[in-house]
C-alpha cells in the first residue's frame, strides 16, 4: 500500500505544477505575442524560450516529484521513481503521440525526465541514510 500511495503521490504531484505551468506559459504567451506585434525581431527568438526555460522548469518538477516519492515510499527508492517517470513522462508523449510521430525530442524529454525524478529519488536517499 506504501509502494501505491508513493507513486500516486509523486504523479499527482508532477502533472498538478506541469499543467500549472503550461497555464502561466498560455499567460505568457499571450503578452510576449502582444509586445512581439510592436517589436517583429522577438517572433525569432520566440522558439527558443520553450526549450531555455521549459526544459529547466521540467526537470526540476520532475526532480521534485521523485523526491515527494521517494519521501512517502522510503524503501526500494530508486524503483519507484521510475515508475513514477515512466507514468508521468509516458503519459504526456503519449497525449502528444495522437497526433503526430515520436520525435528525437520527445526520446530526450523521455530519458530526462527518468533521469531527472530518479535523482530527486537518490537525492532524498542520500541525505536520508542512517
């Protein structure tokens, strides 16, 4: 039961900040489109900022994410922040699999996000060690 409240915990945790985010990036876009209208130099820097502070902004709720997980679960860590990555970063290629191909982007994006929640899994463990 330990083991399902940890994953559960640590997934409800990534996808509430990830859509929180993706509702402030929806804000932001809305104001950077409006000064972009009085300034045309900023539409070609636009794409850039998706991967300068999305990318960044992932990692670190994935990396959070792993250490709420690794806090309730306590024991066989590592375990269960892969499948808390697996869950939450499979599910959003998957959404994004509907429509299009998977991506040499989209594999990264995979593996970081493993990486990333495994880490704030050992990170917990590290400083949790009797």
């Amino acid at each position: 039961m330990k083991s399902i409240k940890a994953i559960v915990a640590g997934s409800l945790f990534i996808i509430v900040v990830i859509l929180l985010m993706q509702l402030a990036y929806i804000f932001i876009a809305v104001g950077y489109n409006s000064i972009a209208k009085h300034y045309p130099f900023l539409n070609d820097i636009s794409g850039y900022f998706r991967y300068f502070i999305g990318i960044p902004v992932f990692m670190l709720t994935m990396f959070f994410g792993g250490y709420i997980t690794a806090q309730v679960a306590s024991t066989r860590v590592l375990p269960h922040c892969i499948a808390v990555g697996t869950i939450t970063a499979g599910g959003m290629i998957w959404q994004a699999m509907k429509n299009s191909k998977l991506t040499l982007t989209g594999i990264v994006i995979f593996i970081l996000a493993l990486v990333a929640t495994s880490a704030g899994g050992l990170y917990w463990k590290r400083d949790n060690i009797e």
